[in-house]
C-alpha cells in the first residue's frame, strides 16, 4: 500500500512539473517594436533638422524634393506630409459660372504668392447638382438657389462658398439658400450715386468677421502680367519691354517693366509713360496709394495701402440686402451693402456684370476671399507610424499649421 502511494504522488508530482513547464514556456515571446520606434526616431530627427535649417516650410509643400532628401538620408524610405490650417499649393475652385468667366478668372488670377510660395488658383467648371470635390464652391450667376439647398449644405462641412450676384426682387427671401446659408435678406430697390465704397471698419480682434478678408487684403501683393513685348522706351535697360495694363476705376493705366527693379507708368491713362517707380517704392494711381512690392521679367506684384477706396461696383439703379452689421465688410460710401459674410460663406454685388471691367481691387477682392474661406487641410494617401508638429511662417502674414510627418517603406 505504501508502495502504490508513492507512485501515485510521483505520478501527481510528475503532472505538477510539466504543468508548470508548460505554463512557463508556453507564454508568446514579445514581438520586438525596434523597427517601429526606429522609424519615428527618424521622423523626429528629419522635422527637427528641418526646421532648424529653416526649411521645414518649404518641404511642407513639395513632396519631390522632401522624397528626394528621405531617399538620401534613410534606407529606402518614402516620406509624406499632411497639413491642416495652411493653404494647399493649388487651390481647385469648382466654380458654377459660364466657360468665358472660368477662362476670364483663370488668366485674371492664376497664381499669387504667400510667404515665399507660389500658390495656383484652378477654376474648373461644375454644376450645383452634383459639386466637383473641390476646395472652394465659387457661385456667379443669378439664379434660384433653393433646390441646392442640401447640396450647399453638405458642401459646407469641407469648403466655404462664395456667392457673386445681384437681387432685383424680394423672391430671394423664399430662397433658402440666400435666407440661411448666406444671411442675406432683401430689403428696397434703390439708386446710388457714391463713386467709392470703404471698408466697414478696422478689425477690433483676430475674432472680427472682417479680420480674415482685411488680412488678405492689405498683407499680400498681387500679380500683374504683361500681354506684350515692346520697344517703345528706349531709356530702359530692357530693349525690349514687358507691357501689361493695371485696371483702376474702369480705366487701363499702362505699365512698362524696364528692368528688373524697376517700371515707367502712365499714370495718366493718356498712352505716354509718364512715372518711374522703383521695386519698393509707393506711387498713386486713381486717388490711391499703391506699392510696388516686387519686379520680375514676367510680372510685377502690387500692394494696397491703408485706407483703401474701392469704386462703388453696384449698379446705378441698385437694391439694398439687410444683415446684421458686424457682416458687413464693404458699403458704398452712401451705405449701401457690397459684400457681407456669414460663418464660411460670402457674397459679393456682382462686380463682373456685363459692360463692365474687373478693376486689380476687385479681382484682390476675390482673392483674398478665395483664401480665408479655402479648405486648407491635405489629403492623406498613406497609412503608417507618423509624428506631428506644429509650424509657422510670417513673410507676407501669419501661417499657423500643424503637420503630420510619415515614414513607410515602399513595399
């Protein structure tokens, strides 16, 4: 009996052993995460040495040259930044007008430059009924809204809208898209004589809904370009001279590049050149005072000085739209609304109707909108381990942004 007990508590003692064996060698071996913390290692370093060399900004926005230093620096890696808050390098205007303003807009206002970089803006035709993806839905027509009211609701979630238009009845108070996604209501038909429109007021804050428009406005230089290569002043450098119009209160002042710092204008409007400005220099045109920011062979830049006076762009027999007043940016000196906002929309008095020229102020205008009110957050076609940080840029006006840096590899 002894005998049995002792195999049996061998037996029990045996089972116990390789129980625990078996609990102690069976648990998973962790998986190793050195590949991973590697690669974020790496992403941590790029985004420091770039910012520290001051180049962060610009590989934000060019993903050949970033592909190109990744390449270099690492193992075969591919690199991709995402960015919210800034603006994209083109900018994709889904833009429901006629084909003869979509080409007008696009050789008016195809490029501008903010902080050091070129941005595209590419108008591209669409129906209201099925919106183009887009960063920006431009409206520039008169007709009923209403039956896209859903569509412009939805269209809102990612991009602002811009409305450029002219109201004739108190019909546009049943429209709506008018009532609630642009805040307008029809009040009076009326006539104007003022020949100016101001802005409504300074900014009082970052928070004014007027500040983004201004901020535009009066930070950045806008392009001009020469249509023609003339030898008609031959004091300049330039034999031959780029020859391109500046458009003031429906008149063409002529311009001729010299060379590369400086113009001749006829400021005048009478066909001779007449004024010599140098880049940097300020110069008046049509009761306003201008800068001449930048000179180059193929273009030069203007800017607008504190305070601006617009031509009054309503009609002569004109019609007054009611909204609160902190909405109004822009009135005719005789009080008449020309463009008022609401949260990301905005409506302009239709600036382009026919017979009419689109003044450099104008066109500024729109621009400035077509900015503030632009989808400012890039796609994101990868998937991987990714880093963020937070830059800025302040050459023109400030750029606040934060990025998402990703390292993958290639298969």
């Amino acid at each position: 009996m002894k005998g049995e007990v002792s195999v049996i508590e061998v037996g029990i003692s045996l089972s116990l052993l390789l129980l625990f064996v078996y609990l102690i060698f069976s648990f998973p071996t962790p998986e190793s995460k050195w590949g991973d913390a590697r690669i974020l290692l790496e992403e941590r370093d790029l985004i420091l040495s770039l910012d520290r060399a001051n180049k962060l900004y610009t590989y934000t926005f060019d993903s050949s040259k970033l592909n190109k230093l990744v390449k270099n620096l690492t193992s075969g890696l591919t690199a991709q930044i995402t960015f919210e808050n800034a603006y994209k390098p083109i900018i994709r205007i889904a833009c429901n007008c006629s084909k003869e303003r979509i080409d007008e807009l696009n050789n008016l206002t195809g490029r501008i430059v903010v902080n050091g970089r070129n941005l595209n803006l590419v108008f591209v035709e669409t129906s209201l009924e099925d919106i183009i993806p887009s960063d920006l839905l431009l409206i520039w027509s008169n007709q009923t809204l209403d039956p896209y009211y859903e569509q412009l609701k939805n269209y809102l979630k990612k991009a602002g809208i811009i409305e450029v238009a002219d109201f004739y009845s108190n019909s546009m108070n049943d429209d709506r898209v008018q009532t609630q996604i642009f805040g307008l209501e029809f009040d009076s038909l009326t006539s104007t004589s003022a020949l100016k429109a101001n802005f409504t007021r300074d900014p009082s804050s970052i928070e004014d809904k007027i500040y983004p428009l201004y901020k535009h406005f009066y930070h950045l230089s806008f392009l001009s370009f020469p249509r023609k290569r003339v030898s008609e002043i031959p004091s300049c450098e330039f034999e031959f001279q780029p020859k391109g119009e500046l458009i003031f209160n429906q008149t063409n002042y002529t311009y001729w590049i010299c060379d590369e710092n400086s113009i001749w204008l006829d400021s005048n409007a009478n066909g001779t050149a007449d004024l010599r400005v140098q880049e940097g220099e300020e110069f008046q045109l049509a009761d306003n005072q201008l800068i001449l920011s930048k000179v180059e062979n193929t273009s030069i830049s203007i800017k607008f000085k504190k305070p601006y006076n617009f031509q009054n762009f309503l009609p002569k027999n004109a019609y007054i739209l009611k909204a609160a007043e902190p909405r109004i940016l822009l009135k005719s000196l005789d009080g008449i609304p020309l463009v008022i906002v609401n949260k990301s929309t905005a409506w302009i008095a239709d600036f382009g109707r026919e017979g009419r020229l689109i003044n450099e102020d104008e066109k500024a205008l729109l621009i400035s909108f077509i900015l503030a009110l632009s989808n400012k957050k890039s796609e994101k076609y990868v998937e991987g381990l990714s880093t963020t940080y937070l830059n800025v840029k302040n050459e023109d006006l400030l750029e606040i942004y934060s990025l998402e840096f990703t390292l993958i590899y290639p298969y």
